[in-house]
C-alpha cells in the first residue's frame, strides 16, 4: 500500500523556511542534514503516521549539481518566489515497489536513482529536468531501503497531518493521475476556477490548535 511520505516546505534559505514555520505553526523545526548529490540541506519534524515535513533549500556551501536539483529549485520563477516566502510546493509519496510503479503509470514520474546519507538509504523517481510533477499537485515517489520509518527518529513537536488537499481546476485530470499512481487515497483534490492558480493545502494540528500551510 502506498503511503503519504513528507510534504516538502521549499525556502529560500533554511533559515528563512525555520522562521515561517515558527511563526505560521508555532514550532522550531531542527536540522535534517546535506544532500551532496542535489546541493540542497533541509530541517525535518516528523506529522505522526510515518509522514514528516522537510524544509528544504539550496545550499550555499555545496558545488551545484551538473543535472537539475529536484523539487524544482532550479527553476527562476521559483526561485523568485521563494525569495518572498516560502511555500508548501509539492508531496513525496513512499512506495513499496518504486520500479513497478514508474513502469506501470502509464506517464512519466521520472528514473527510480539510488541515494542515501549517513545510515538511511532510498531510491526516488527524479525527472531528468528536475521539474515538479504537474506543478507539484502530483508526488514525487520514494522507497526507503532503511527501517524503521525515518520519521521515528525525527523531532517530535505534536503536530499531526491531518489531510492534504489539492485545488486544481482540472480536477478530474488531477484524479486520473492519481489513480494511475495509486495515489488517490492519500489526497483530497478539490476543483477550482478557470482564473485561479492550483496550489495544495495541508491541514495539519499543532500546539497553536488546527493549521494550514499552502
């Protein structure tokens, strides 16, 4: 059965990503670690139920990566965003069989590629061009090589993810791929206004009682 992973808060620098969650749900979230093969560092809480929220962010210290970083976060229009505020971008959804699903989808959500840092060990489909899938509205996928869950080991700060929705105005495009992928059972999907920008939204239960980052 494949489960809600993370959900990745992107920033313009880590510390700018720790201050808006302070200030948004009430909480210090502590250092993660380095990803030397994507240049990026992140801070990490986990949400309770195996799922975790990153803060993640380029790392000024660390030689660019020749291939795109993932998430996006190379991308200019992005960037500039991130240098406003940072944001709730995109969700990794943890699977027990990464290969098969990206041979079964039936589109692209990029090449199962093998990474690990200090004992924890994954693989995770990243496209070639480091984009989010469909803006983010779709997850990026992972299969952990580690146990227990990397969550468990994570900063407890009693916020829990109570639920993760996407406001799309192609909705029903939206479920088709999620359900292509498996994915449905993990997310709400909403449908918006020809007009309006699709963007997720989670619910998530924290010290200052029930928030939401979008």
């Amino acid at each position: 059965m494949n489960q809600l992973d993370h959900i990745v808060i992107a920033a313009d620098s880590l510390q700018q990503g720790v201050d808006y969650l302070r200030a948004t749900l009430g909480v210090d979230v502590p250092k993660g670690g380095f990803h030397q093969t994507m240049g990026t560092h992140n801070h990490l809480m986990q949400l309770a139920n195996d799922a975790y929220l990153e803060v993640i962010a380029i790392d000024p210290e660390a030689r660019a990566p020749r291939h795109p970083r993932w998430f996006g976060l190379d991308n200019a229009l992005l960037r500039a965003a991130l240098k406003q505020q940072p944001r709730l971008i995109t969700w990794v959804m943890n699977t027990p069989d990464i290969r098969h699903l990206v041979a079964s989808t039936g589109f692209d959500i990029g090449t199962p590629t093998a990474l690990s840092r200090d004992n924890l060990k994954w693989e995770i489909a990243l496209p070639d061009d480091g984009r989010l899938l469909a803006g983010g509205m779709l997850p990026y996928c992972i299969q952990w090589h580690s146990s227990p869950h990397p969550s468990r080991a994570m900063a407890d700060l009693d916020c829990i993810l109570h639920a993760l929705t996407i406001y799309h105005n192609r909705p029903h495009w939206v479920a088709e791929r999620l359900d292509a992928m498996d994915a449905s059972h993990l997310v709400q999907v909403e449908a918006l206004a020809d007009d309006q920008a699709p963007y997720l939204s989670a619910m998530i239960e924290t010290p200052k009682g029930l928030l939401y980052l979008t």
